[in-house]
C-alpha cells in the first residue's frame, strides 16, 4: 500500500468521532514508516479538528525501543505530552505519582489526566522487550477505550509474528483494528535530489554551485535497478549510497576535465553502479574482502582475457588431482567464503539472464569501497582507477577484434538459427585475420569458451574450432611458424568433445600461446603483457610457471630471490602485475590455507618492502602505476595477516 493511500486511511480513522481501537503502519526495518509517521501523517492529523470543536488534534511521537516497563513507558507517554513545558522534572515526577494514586495496583483505567486530543503514535513495537509486549499493550489500550485517545502504531509485522508467534493473532485482534503494509518507494528518497529543467542546463553535479547534490535521471534508474537486483529495500541504505555518491561524484567532476567526453556518460555509470553495490552489500554485513573478491564482467556480456582467465582459473579451486593439506575446519570456511561470492555474483549476474547492465565495462574501486569503510576519499587512487578505465575502453575500440567481439555479444539474444550464421561468421574472421598480438587470439578463445560454459544455443569448442585459432596463429607469424609448429601441434591432439572441460581447454591453449611467443626472437613481436608473465611467474625464477601457472600443489618459494622478479615488475604493463597477483593469489593462498614457512614469509615480507620503497619513487604523474603496486602491497599485507591468523590456530 502505498504511503498516499495510508494516510488516507490513517486520518479516516482520526476523524471518527469514537473508536475503540488503534491503527498500525508495517515494514521492514529502514522501508519508511517512521519518515512517513513523521513527515507526512502526523502533519496532516495537527490540521483536524476534534468532532464538534475547534480544537486540533496534537500528535506525539514515542519510540519504544527497549522499554520493559510501565513505569517507563508512562515517563515517555508524560514527557511526550510536555503539557506544562515550564516545569521541571521532579513536577513532571510528583503528577505521575500523583497519577498512580488514583488507581489500583491491577487497574489501568486512567482518570483523564490525558487530553482526548492527544494522539499518540507509538514506534518501533518490535523492538518492545518480548514478554513485556502484552502487559504494554494492555496498558496503552487503557488510553483508547477509557480517555479515548487515538493510538497508532508503526512496527514491522514479520518481526511480530516472529516473537510472538501463535499469540500475534489474538494480540492483533485485540488491540489493533487494522494494518497498513508501506510499499517501499525509492521515490521518498530520489525526490531529495531530482534535478529540476533548471538544473539539467547545469553541467555540474552542483545546483548553482551551491551545495544541493542532484542526481540524474540515468543515475536513479541505475541504482534502483541495483536495489532491486541486490533484493534491497532499505531506504536507509540508498539514503547511504546517495550521500557515499555525493562525494564520490564530486571527484568524478574534479577529473572529468581531462578525459575524454565520450566516456563520461560510460565511466559515471560505472561509479554510480559499484558505489550502490558496494553500499547494499555493506549494509548487509558482507566483509570488504568479499565484496572485492566479487568478479565483474568486463565487457559487455563476454569476459574479457583477463577476467575469463580468472574465473576459468578459480573454477580449478577443486581439481582432484590436487592434493591440498588443510584441515577441515579450513576447507569448510574456504568453501563459506567461495559460497558466498558465489551468490553474490549469480545476484547480480545470473547466467540464464545475461549481465546485469549494458554498461560496456565493469572494474572495481577500491578508492571507493575505502571511502565507504573508512570515510576517507583519496583522490589520487580514484584518478588512477579512471585512467585506468579510459586506457581499457580506448584500447577495446582500437584492437582489430572490435568487430568479431561485438558479433559474438549478439549471439546471446538471437534465435537458434541466427546464433549459428553469426558463430559461422566469427570463426571466418578469425581465420582470414592477423592480428599482431597473441593474446587476442587468447582473449577470443575464452569468449568462444563462455558460449561454451553457458550453453548457448548448444555451441562446443571442437577440434575444428581450435585448428580455425591455430591456423590463424600460423598466418599471423607467417615465416616464424616453423620455429613454434611443434608447440602448435600440441593442440590439434586431444579429445576436443562437447564434454570437455573448459578450464583444461583454456589452459593448454594459454600454454601454447605463452610458449609460441617466448620462441620469438624479436621483442617488438611479442605481446608485452604475455611477455611479463613469462618473465615474472617463469623464467629462471624457479619453476614458478610450472608450479603456479599449471596448478601443481608442490610449488616452492625456498630458492626464489623476490628482489629480481620485483625488478621485472616494475618493467611490467600494469595487466601483467595484475595476473602476477591473480596468479600468486590463486595458488599461494586460495587453495590451500595451511601454515607459511620460514622461507615463505621472507619472500613476502621482502616483496612488501620492495613495494613500499617503490611506491615512495612513483609521482602523480604516473597514476596507474601506483594504483598497479598500491594494489599488490594490499595483497601482501593481507597475505601477511591471513597466515598469521591461521598459524595462531594451530
């Protein structure tokens, strides 16, 4: 029902010359009863009059939140009242005493100490101590049928139901003529900051550069569509993604300047998205470290190399040919906390029903999930992240593969027959071109491989679907293909069914490629991100490749110098450093949880100290390389305290 509708409602029955009964307004906690009780009914009750009279009802406010008494209850009804606000409280002290002498130690029947104008409007009834809740009850229902003064209440009913259980229908019954169900509306809150015709000419955030934050239109539809996706009801938490945003939008208008316009429409929805998500999830109690675990799709409903990679890499948390030493007690909170990301992720982005938005790409903020825990906005990180997103959008749309991608998004919506011209279509284009980085071929392999996963109109990447890549992979080496024809071979073998195991089929082809370019002899021929992560997780450091990269449990950081392979980080692409996080995180600390060695903690702590010095060097000039390091010392730390907290335990 909506609040219109209540009041309605509401002041029908304060017109009513005699009733015997009081009124109740239900919700759950934080959908608006109280803004409603406060703001708009008790507003209109003061404007009735008494029946025959000139007299104007007065409406009071009390909160019953944790009142276990009568005698306190009376001190609020009292003090509500504040008949005689001149006197002090030991007066306001003798007229209760003097109240409680004119009756019975087991009546309640009041003398008409109280106005019949009086209308109270007792809240929060849920949260009345439980075995209270009757006598109180009783004691207020005095008031009703004896001074007949008008009551209602606000309260959230499933909670009542809930304490109260069997008793809850004869309680009602008694006491409670009817109650009012509040829809929950954003409206109440949005209609605080809706831009005017006036405001829209404004190119600001800032009305007149006053301080009245607004928002767009695009931004509440974007955000009630994430509350309504997060099942969110709770007007104090979008009262809380709207003020979070007021500081956050602030900062986006202070960079904006400087980035291209075409993206501002693109990169604000971003913010507005992840800050409402961020808020919900908040709110709900869900840790930081949770919610930054979420995977966000990328790109318009395909993953793009990166985060595919990294769900196809998590899907091998349960490989059973790994042995993993943990105890039980921590395979069980491995298996809550991956649970939990789980259902977060199929809220926001069930596979049955594509991605959440249309918007064209998805990165998390970590300036803004610290604003939101600590209160503190730093500007520098959120600058960082933007030109990070900037660079991400402004290389899609200039790779060769734009158009293939954007053919492959269309299979999602097509019918059956259409889906496989189009499947058709892409694989001709990726056989007739070159492209002069490898990982594109990677990046299109594990989009084909999402079709796959989400059974989409029945699609499987075959061996025919391999040998298109492979051979696509000669042309675009052209001479150099014999060097890499023995690492290419590798994948025309194999059982290439409809049964196979995406992850296995990722993996050997990302083995393949990695190889392909580390034969090279030019550098300018080879894509620098794979570059990276052969020089960081392989190379002459160990074994790392073998032992991180493939999944090997027996890995081993006992004779691996952190101050090299630190170096050939700060030479990285900042996607490299990245995967070299995503890489360490998955089989260092995800899949196992038991204790650290000695050697361990060294080359942690030591990489720790190497990237506090670095970022000490790196000036405002180089932002996303400090966000890159910024972001690794996070893990590190946390990779710290993770461990020190399991080794208390055991």
């Amino acid at each position: 029902m909506t609040g219109d509708v209540i009041k309605e409602k509401i002041l029908t029955y304060i017109g009513k010359e005699k009733t015997n009964y009081a009124m109740m307004i239900s919700g759950e906690w934080g959908t608006g009863k109280t803004y409603l009780l406060q703001n708009e009914i008790m507003p209109a009750i003061s404007q009735v009059s008494l029946p025959n009279t000139d007299n104007k009802y007065r409406p009071v406010y009390v909160s019953l939140a944790g009142v276990s008494t009568t005698e306190r209850l009376r001190e609020l009804m009292f003090a509500s009242i504040n008949l005689r606000p001149q006197k002090k409280e030991t007066q306001l002290e003798f007229e209760i005493a003097q109240f409680e002498n004119q009756k019975s130690e087991n009546d309640y029947r009041p003398k008409s100490l109280i106005p019949e104008n009086i209308v109270f409007c007792f809240d929060d009834l849920e949260r009345v101590h439980t075995p209270f809740l009757t006598e109180l009850l009783a004691f207020i229902n005095s008031y009703i049928e004896h001074s007949e003064n008008k009551v209602l209440f606000v309260a959230d009913k499933k909670k009542l139901q809930e304490y109260l259980k069997n008793e809850f229908t004869t309680i009602k019954e008694k006491y409670i003529r009817r109650s009012f169900d509040l829809d929950t509306t954003y409206d109440v809150i949005f209609s605080k900051y809706t831009r005017s015709e006036s405001d829209k000419k404004q190119p600001s955030i800032l009305e007149n550069n006053e301080t009245t934050f607004k928002l767009e239109d695009n931004d509440k539809k974007l955000i009630e569509k994430t509350f309504i996706t997060g099942q969110c009801k709770n007007l104090r938490t979008l009262q809380f993604t709207i003020d979070s945003l007021e500081e956050i939008l602030r900062g986006f208008d202070s960079v904006k300047e400087n980035i291209d316009e075409k993206y501002h429409a693109t990169i604000r929805e971003l913010i507005v998205f992840y800050t409402a998500f961020v808020s919900i999830e908040y709110k709900k109690g869900v840790s930081f470290h949770i919610i930054q675990s979420v995977s966000f799709p990328i790109a318009n409903r395909i993953l793009s190399l990166d985060e595919q990679g990294r769900r196809i890499m998590l899907s091998w948390e349960e490989d059973k040919n790994e042995q993993v030493e943990e105890t039980e007690e921590q395979r069980k909170q491995r298996e809550r906390l991956w649970k939990k990301i789980s259902d977060i992720e199929n809220l926001y982005f069930p596979k049955e029903k594509g991605y959440f938005t249309d918007v064209s790409q998805r990165e998390p903020f970590d300036s803004i999930v610290e604003y939101i825990d600590s209160g503190e906005f730093k500007i520098k990180t959120f600058r960082a992240e933007i030109e990070r997103i900037v660079a991400s959008l402004i290389r899609r749309e200039g790779t060769k593969d734009d158009k293939i991608r954007k053919e492959i998004n269309r299979i999602y919506d097509v019918p059956d027959a259409d889906a496989r011209n189009i499947i058709r279509e892409v694989l001709k284009a990726i056989k007739d071109t070159s492209y002069t980085k490898l990982s594109t071929y990677l990046s299109l392999f594990s989009d084909l491989l999402v079709l796959e996963s989400l059974k989409i109109h029945n699609f499987c990447v075959d061996k025919s679907v391999v040998k298109i890549f492979i051979d696509s992979i000669k042309k675009s080496l052209n001479d150099r293909v014999l060097r890499i024809e023995h690492f290419l071979h590798e994948q025309t073998s194999g059982n290439w069914t409809v049964d196979s195991i995406q992850s296995e089929k990722f993996h050997r082809f990302r083995k393949c490629i990695l190889k392909a370019n580390d034969e090279l002899d030019s550098d300018t021929d080879m894509d620098s991100s794979v570059e990276a992560i052969i020089n960081v997780i392989g190379g002459t450091e160990g074994d790392l490749e073998k032992n991180v990269v493939e999944g090997k449990n027996n890995y081993t950081l006992k004779d691996v110098d952190a101050l090299p392979i630190f170096g050939k980080l700060t030479k990285s692409i900042p996607r490299a450093i990245d995967n070299f996080i995503m890489a360490l995180d998955r089989r260092y600390i995800l899949s196992g949880g038991h204790t650290q060695a000695s050697y361990e903690r060294g080359f942690i702590n030591k990489m720790l100290e190497l990237v506090d010095e670095h970022l000490s060097s790196i000036d405002d000039n180089r932002p996303v390389s400090y966000i890159v390091f910024n972001n690794l010392k996070k893990k590190l730390e946390y990779w710290i305290k993770y461990y020190s907290l399991n080794n208390e335990k055991h």
